[in-house]
C-alpha cells in the first residue's frame, strides 16, 4: 500500500483518485474547489486542508490540472511542491501541458532531487471512471518501473515512451491526429448526406475499409453509434475547448520545432471557430458547425 498524494480533482482527477483508494492506497487529496474534496472523500481518499499538505511524506505526488499554467503554479517556482518539500519526492504530473513547462518540471526536480515523470493520459472521463486509461509517460525507466503499479490502478495501457517531456509529445501527436480524423470523418459524413448515402451504411462500409479509425469505429460523428456523444446531443465526453487546447499545444510545439504543420493549424482554425459558441459541446460536435458553414 502507498501513501499517495493527489491534486486537482477535477473530471479525471476524482476518478483516478478514487480508483486508488479501491485498491488500498492512501490517498490524501487536495482541490481548490471544496465540494470536488468532498466527493473525493466519500470515494475513500482523505482530505488535506493544502496541496502541501497532501504531498507532504508521500510516496507518490499525482497532479492532475487543467493546464501548464497550474501546474507552474503548483509544482514549480519558489512556493511550488518541489521546492517546500524537503526531502526527496517522487511527482509524477498526468495533466496534458506544454513541453516547456515539462521539460521545466524535470530540470527543477533533477536539482532538487526529485523523482518525476510526465504521464499524460487518453480515454477521457469514461477511462477515468473504470480505471482503463492509457497512460504514456516520460522518464528515466527506474521511475518509470516504480510508478507503474501505481499508474495500472488508473489505466490498462501504461507505455513508457522515453525520456522527459516523450509522454506529452505521444500526447500531443496522439491528440492531433484524433482532431484531424474527426474534421475528415465529420466532412465524409456530410459529403455522404448530400449524396443520398445513409450515415450507418457509410459508417458500415469504412470501418471494413481503408478510412477506418478509432473515431470512425468508436466515436462516429454522425448520430450511428449508441452511446457517443453524437447520439446525446452532443455532450460532452470530450469538449471542443479540450482539443482546441491540444492543437494549440501541437502547432506551439511544432512552431518552436521549426516545422510546418499545415492540416494542424487548419484544424485548430477550425475548433478554434467552432469554440467560439460551442466550446462546452463535445469535440465530435464539429460535424454540425461544418454544416452550416
Ligand atoms: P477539470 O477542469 O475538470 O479539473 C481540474 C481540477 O484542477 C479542478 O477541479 C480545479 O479546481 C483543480 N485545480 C486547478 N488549479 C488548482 C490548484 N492550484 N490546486 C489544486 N487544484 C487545482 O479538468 P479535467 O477534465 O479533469 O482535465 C485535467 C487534465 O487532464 C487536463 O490537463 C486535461 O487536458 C487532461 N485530459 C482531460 C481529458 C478529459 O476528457 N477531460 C482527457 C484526457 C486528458
């Protein structure tokens, strides 16, 4: 059993946090906002009055926030975690965030002393819930051995793809191909309706076919697969505010990499408009602003 620090319990946060209270951990768990305490609580964890607090004498600290900006705030500078904190921790931060404010996490905790791994993850707030999220992490393979018990308490896939900052590029490129599949399906399938072509033939038709995809076969844009957002309106799931933060965060890193991303930037063209109303609708959503564009 671990002795386990959490912060930001948000929509997958709570989840992951909970999950490892089922399997015995202790996890002390910390949340600017209260009542997210409160229902971490009633899941088995335990409540700390401070993010110092929670991480203070723990085997693990797991960070869990909404972007970059928190986790500087948390984690880094003169009042973050690795800087409080004495003795030598162990961070391992599974927000989606920028490369530079990754690698920054791994340069301080190397002076400090730290243990740290960037382990963001996929398969959303479902994922979260029963525990079967992907988690693709970077850094030295001996923290990674170490945290990984703990991170199959959270998720089925847990791959270590390299060095510092490797989990949040996987992510990033992961996530940027899922925004642009969804911008191609969702034009497939009006392209199909103007054709006189049923959407579940379509969709049929594809998934045996070279435009198969996760999002063709999983996540269909067109109201054809029970249980995806499409067929609920399109709630969210995954909202559209989300993946325009991640094609941001692909066309930065792409920017400071020197290198041209053209589909990227349209896409985030793209969400980036879609956002401007819709940003609270799921991502796969998209499919009804392109129609009316
Ligand atoms: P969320 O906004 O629901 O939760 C974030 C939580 O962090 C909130 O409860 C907020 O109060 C808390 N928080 C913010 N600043 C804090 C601070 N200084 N101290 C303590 N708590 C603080 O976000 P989420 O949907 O849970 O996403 C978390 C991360 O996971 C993000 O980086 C997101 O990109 C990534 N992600 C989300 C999904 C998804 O489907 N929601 C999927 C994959 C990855």
């Amino acid at each position: 059993m671990a002795n386990i620090g959490f912060i930001g319990l948000g929509h997958m946060g709570n989840p992951m946090a909970q999950n490892l209270a089922k399997k015995k951990h202790k996890v002390h768990v910390f949340d600017l906002d209260e009542s997210s305490v409160h229902i971490a609580v009633s899941g088995g964890c335990i409540a700390a009055s401070s993010a110092l607090e929670a991480a203070t004498g723990r085997d693990f600290v797991i960070t869990m926030l909404p972007a970059g900006k928190h986790v500087k705030s948390v984690l880094l500078g003169e009042d973050g975690l690795m800087e409080l904190i004495p003795e030598p921790g162990f961070f391992i931060d599974c927000s989606t965030v920028d490369i530079q404010t990754s690698l920054d996490m791994h340069d301080l905790a190397t002076v400090k002393g730290h243990h740290v791994l960037d382990a963001p993850v996929s398969g959303g707030a479902a994922g979260a819930k029963s525990g079967t999220l992907t988690f693709m992490v970077g850094g030295l393979a001996d923290a990674f051995n170490k945290a990984k018990p703990i991170l199959e308490c959270m998720g089925k896939n847990i791959f270590h793809a390299g060095a510092a900052t490797h989990g949040q590029a996987a992510k990033l490129c992961n996530n940027l191909m899922l925004g642009i599949h969804m911008i191609g399906t969702s034009e497939a399938f009006l392209l199909a309706e103007k054709l006189g072509l049923e959407a579940a033939t379509l969709q049929m038709i594809s998934n045996a076919s070279s435009g198969q995809s996760w999002v063709l076969s999983k996540y269909c844009p067109a109201p054809v697969l029970e249980g995806t957002p499409a067929m609920n309106d399109y709630k969210p799931g995954f909202t559209g505010a989300m993946m325009l933060k991640d094609l941001k965060l692909a066309t930065d890193a792409a920017h400071h990499s020197d290198l041209a991303l053209p589909l990227t930037e349209k896409a985030e063209d793209l969400y980036d408009d879609f956002c401007r109303e819709h940003a609270g609708i799921d991502f796969s959503g998209i499919i009804e602003f392109l129609k009316i564009r």
